[in-house]
C-alpha cells in the first residue's frame, strides 16, 4: 500500500487525495499530487514590505506613505495600521488584500507598507 504524503504546511498525515489534489483536513491547504513537499514550498513566492521584512498571512503592517485611492478623491494618509493582511498572487503587483478601517476591502502593494 502506498503511504500518503504529510501536508507541506502544517505537517498533517491525515491528507485525501481528490483529483490531482492532495488536500490536508487540518489546514485546508491543496497541492499537486506531482509535488512533493520541498517542491510546494520553493514554489511559494516570498513577499517583503519596504524595508525587506518577510510578510505573512495575519500581520499588521503600516501605510509608509499617502495613497490615493483610483476612482475617488480620498486617500488612504500615511502611518495607517492594517490588521490582518492576507498575502495574494495578485498579477498587477497588488500582492496584499486588507480591510482599511474607513475604506473598507482593499487592495495594496507590499512595497507601500512596513510590518508593524
């Protein structure tokens, strides 16, 4: 019988095969069946704030400068905190989706901000 592969994130060895997925219970992380566990971590791109610090899921970063909002006349000033950050593979270079308190859901650039 043939052992199933451990999850690359959390290190479960409780994962299901479905389709060309394998699928971890515990996280809810999917990866190719083809991959193996070093493969699916070279592939993740490593995101960096302004000052070259590593961002993760769940930080809190801050705003280094004014941003202007496209389509609006406010801009979101300087030295504004984010919670939460969630990382993206946003392909127009908006690589952080965050809720701004008193914007709402946005999308912003990782060399705009620093990690808190």
């Amino acid at each position: 019988m043939e052992r199933n592969p451990s999850c690359p994130t959390c290190g479960c060895e409780h994962v299901y095969p479905d389709g060309s997925l394998w699928i971890c219970p515990e996280c809810g992380n999917e990866w190719s069946q083809d991959a193996t566990g070093n493969d699916a971590a070279e592939d993740t791109s490593v995101v960096k704030d302004a000052n070259g610090n590593v961002l993760t899921d769940g930080d809190t970063v801050t705003v280094i400068k004014d941003l202007k909002i496209k389509g609006s006349s406010q801009a979101v000033k300087g030295g504004t905190k984010v919670k939460n950050i969630r990382l993206t593979d946003g392909a127009d270079g908006h690589n952080i989706a965050c809720k701004i308190p008193g914007f709402g859901a946005m999308n912003l650039k990782s060399e705009f901000v620093k990690k808190s």
